[in-house]
C-alpha cells in the first residue's frame, strides 16, 4: 500500500529549502521483508531523507513475492518517472522486470541483505549516499540478461544467473532463518562444497563449444554475486556482453580453494576453469537443477536453457 504527502495521506512531498525542485516523480517500493524484515525499519529515514531533499516521491511496500513488479508497473502507469526498488537485489530484479524497455528509470536505495547489483552500476552502499544519487537524478543504461527455459518463458536478470552450484546455493540461503547477507552465502557455499554432485553439461555459444562435468555456470552481468563473490572481475554492465563462467567439477579438497578464489576473484588462475564474453549462449544439463535469476529462485528446476544480452535495455539513476 503507498503512503506520502499531498494528495491527503498519499501525496508526494514537493521540493524544500536548500534543494532544487526538479519534475522527476519518484515511486519507492519498499520490500519490509529484505534483510530478514529489517527493511522494514529504514521507511521513516528513506522518507525523511527524500523529503529534504525536496524530493517528490511516493512509497509503496510489497506483501508478497512478485508484488514487487506489480506495483512498478502501477506506478508507471501513474506516470512516475523514476521507479526505486527498496531493498535488495531480490526487489531490484522484481522492480526492473517491469521497467526493461520503457521510458523509467530504475532507483536503488540498497536496504537488503544482498547487495550486488549497485556494486556495478557504482550506487553506494550507504543510505544517505544512495538517497543522493537518486536526487541528483542522472540517468545511464545498462544491458540486460534474458533467460528462456521450457515453462517458464522469458525473463530477465540485472546482475547474475546461474544453474549449477550456485542456483543451488541461491536455494539454501532462501531456506536459511537466521544468517543473512554475505554471511548466509558463504555458509551455504560451505554446505554445497560437501553436497553438490557436478552435472554434465553442454554449453554452446559464438565461437565456443563445450561439453563435460561442471560444478560453476554462472553468467554475470556485473562482476559481483552471492553477497560479494567476485565471479567476473571487470564485467561491465554497459559492454553489450555477458560474463560467462564454465567451471568444471572436482573433487571436494579442489573446490575449497574454488571457494576462495571465487571470493577474491583470482579464479582464474586454476586450472579447468573458462571465462568468455557472449552475447547468447544456449546450455543443456543431464538433470534439472535449481536456477536464480539475481538471486532469486526460479519457480522451478532447469535443463534447457537459452541466454542472451539485451544492450541498454534498462535505464539506471546511478
């Protein structure tokens, strides 16, 4: 439900003493649910942060998963021309979905427990920063990642996709009660260093062909996943590529120093590992298994599956 000031309790808050007034209308979906319900805490600072600003904005909070898209297409309908996802990269994936390819902007006040997506669009971390990056309003545009799999359509990620160890790893945190953040990831890492069985998989992409046993198949569009693995050191989410990873299995002593290489992005000096820049690429796996699309997972398990970049797609206030 929204909340604000001007239209009664609705209403956007117009512009303030010491702060120019600009015509942008801001839209903030809130998600009281990121970091463990602890979003829910930061409205009141997020509120009194724009208002003196002298920004004209409105806030709206999620109640369920998905609500999140529902309620930015209600706002660009309303005509706001900036859209803040409230939350993690969870909400951002959820806000921008419904952005991809219209004339809004996407706004990101990092209040989540992953934060991966504002690392490669250069969006503090901080609240007030961030609350300054949105006032300042100034617009670039980012490419985006288009997912297709049998019954589940087209859809979009921003920062990161992946099918092997971390779709999985994307599961466990979802299940975890209590850790969160970078935390929650590593300790799921852990977990699946032990359980994950590698799969056989065949990748296919311009100039790349590959078939054989993997543990790691991420694709990236920023160079950052999993609450602050550095899984493509470099990626840019302005280059007209995605960062594609292909891992292969190993046995669990070998995968304990992948963990930690993939922590500080230095990979790439083990063996058994290819890193490439693609436009699409299409993968099939022996079995379904878990995906994630920003860290969110999927509806269901994937096989098949087919991939490709979206240049510019989606305007950021960044």
């Amino acid at each position: 439900m929204p909340s604000g000031s001007g239209r009664g309790a609705e209403a956007a808050y117009s512009a303030r003493k010491g702060y120019p007034s600009f015509v942008m209308r801001i839209a903030v979906i809130l998600n009281p649910a990121a970091d463990r319900g602890r979003a829910a805490e930061k409205e009141e600072a997020i509120a009194r942060g724009l208002k003196t600003r002298g920004v004209s904005f409105e806030v709206f909070r999620t109640e369920a998963p998905g609500h999140a898209t529902e309620l930015a297409r209600r706002a660009l309908a309303e005509g706001f021309s900036v859209v803040a996802a409230a939350g993690g990269d969870g909400t951002v994936n959820e806000v921008a979905q419904a952005l991809v390819g219209t004339g809004a902007a996407l706004g990101v006040l990092p209040i989540g427990s992953g934060n991966d997506f504002i690392k490669g669009v250069g969006i503090p971390k901080a609240l007030p920063q961030a609350l300054e990056v949105l006032r300042r309003g100034e617009v670039k545009r980012v490419d985006v990642g288009r997912v297709e799999a049998a019954g589940l359509g087209g859809r979009y990620f921003f920062n990161c996709f992946g099918a092997g160890i971390d779709g999985q790893i994307a599961l466990d945190y979802k299940r975890m009660r209590y850790l969160r953040g970078e935390l929650g990831y590593l300790w799921a890492a852990v977990l699946e260093v032990f359980r994950f069985r590698g799969v056989r998989a065949r990748v296919e992409a311009e100039g790349f062909s590959y078939e054989g046993r993997v543990a790691l198949l991420p694709l990236q569009n920023g160079p950052f996943a999993g609450g602050g693995f550095h899984v493509a050191p470099g990626a840019a989410p302005d280059d007209g590529f995605l960062d594609l990873v292909v891992v292969d299995d190993r046995s669990i002593p070998r995968r304990f120093p992948l963990l930690k290489r993939f922590r500080d992005g230095t990979y790439f000096r083990l063996p058994g590992i290819r890193r490439l820049r693609v436009k699409r690429v299409q993968i099939e796996l022996e079995r379904a298994l878990p995906a994630h699309l920003d860290g969110e997972v999927l509806p269901q398990a994937v096989a098949r599956l087919r991939v490709e970049v979206v240049p510019g797609a989606l305007k950021v206030v960044a």
